[in-house]
C-alpha cells in the first residue's frame, strides 16, 4: 500500500492539534499543579481513587468530545486507521497499558510535560518508546 493512502500531509491541522494539546497542557498545571499525563488522569478518574476526579473526568470527556466537535463543525468524520483486528486492539492496548505503568508514565506525560520540564527521565522515556514505536512501523509495514 502506498504511503500516500496511509497518511497526509496536514500541517496546518497538526499545528493546530499540538497547539490546543500545549494549550491544555499548560492549564492543567497552571489550574490544577498537576502533569496532563493522560495515564494519570484516566487512572485518578475512577471511583474512589482521588478526591479531584471531577476535573479529571471533565478533561477525558473533552477528548471524546473534541472529534465529535470537529465532525458536527465540519461535516466530516476524523479519520483513525486502527487494525481491522479487535484482538489485535486488545493486546495492543494491554501491551500500551503495560508500558504505561512499566515507565511510570504515558507518552502524554512524558512527552509533552516531562520534556517540556527538560525531564531527564521523561527524555529517556521518550527516546525508548519512539526507538520501539519506529521499530514497530517497520516490522509491520516491511516484514510482516
């Protein structure tokens, strides 16, 4: 399959997305003294594990929202491309879900925030998982 079917170049929408991402960012520590980790966040969401969940569900409701918003502006769906695979979703999100407690961290949280901080452990962190996120692409786009 061609690379042109998989991705397109949107620079003006991806300027915008890692604007709005920075921007919320920013508010959830300037608001909260929190990290905009999404791990976090989800985890300190459910019942009885925080006092500040409301927030926290406020923030991951606005994620499921913001496509939904662009489809109701726009007349468009957002395009995702997820495996046609339900079981291969799973053990996706299970080996996501490892990971995530493994680094004490998501990409969100280290990648953002944590370089953002000029984090030496969250630079490590996202070093690993972009090293294993570009070894992934290759071995499913060139030997499987």
């Amino acid at each position: 399959m061609p690379l042109e079917t998989i991705t397109s170049y949107t620079p003006f929408a991806s300027l915008a997305g890692g604007v709005l991402i920075g921007l919320s960012a920013v508010m959830v520590m300037a608001l909260f003294g929190r990290i905009a980790g999404i791990a976090g966040i989800t985890a300190g969401a459910l019942p009885g594990r925080r006092d500040d969940w409301i927030w926290r569900l406020a923030f991951i409701l606005g994620l499921v929202a913001a496509p939904l918003l662009v489809f109701m502006v726009s007349g468009e769906p957002v395009a995702q491309t997820v495996p046609s695979s339900l079981v291969a979703m799973g053990i996706a999100g299970l080996l996501v879900g490892y990971g995530t407690v493994t680094g004490s961290g998501c990409t969100s949280g280290h990648g953002v925030c944590g370089l953002a901080r000029l984090s030496g452990r969250s630079l490590v962190a996202v070093a690993t998982f972009m090293a294993f996120a570009a070894g992934t692409v290759f071995v499913l786009r060139h030997l499987v």
